[in-house]
C-alpha cells in the first residue's frame, strides 16, 4: 500500500463511500422493521444487514493496508449489488436512498479496485 496524495485520496474516496453505505443499509433495516407487512421485507432486512457487515470490514481492511483487501473488496461488491438490486424493488424511501448508497458504493469500490 502506497501512502501518496492520489493513493490517501482514492482511499478515503472508497472509505466514505463503504461508511455511507453501512449507515444507509442499518437506516433501511430499522425502517423495514416498521413496515406494516414487515414478513414481506424480510430479504431486504437480510441483504442490509449483510451489506451494513461486509461494508464495515471492507472499510477496516482497506483502512489498514491489509493483504486480503481486494478478496473482501470483490465480495462487498456482490453484496452491495444485490442489495441495491433488491431495495430498488420496494417503493419506500428509505429503501430507495439504500439502494443509491449501495450504488455508489459499487461504483467506488470498483474504481478503487482498478
């Protein structure tokens, strides 16, 4: 790991975005909770808590320049992925506003990953 400007740079591009991320999908899973047919948010609830996990270790990962990195960043980019595929089936905002961070996220990871 490289400890340059654009390097730093890049990286706190990818870490904002993960940490953005986490905090969308936990806000989506609380307010799936509320839901008054909650038994049909039940994936959306699974896929934002996975995506809120994958989206904190990958943070860490990167954040200390770790080996296995890039493994865990592959994965966090499949998570993120379903789960904005499965919150931007659902209407509410909250699962819309998931859906975009997780977007965002996909996007910075896989700049990040080149």
């Amino acid at each position: 790991m490289t400890t340059s400007p654009a390097s730093a740079t890049q990286n706190q591009t990818v870490l904002d975005a993960l940490s953005r991320c986490a905090a969308a999908c936990e806000q989506c899973a609380t307010a799936c909770l509320q839901e008054e047919h909650v038994h049909m948010m039940v994936p959306c609830i699974r896929l934002d808590r996975d995506c809120a996990d994958i989206c904190r270790l990958t943070a860490a990962f990167i954040a200390r320049g770790s080996d296995h990195a890039k493994h865990v960043l592959k994965e966090c980019i499949e998570i993120c992925q379903k789960c904005a595929d499965e919150c931007g089936q659902h209407q509410h905002d909250h699962c819309q506003q998931c859906a975009e961070a997780c977007r965002a996220c996909v996007a910075a990871c896989q700049q990040y990953a080149g």
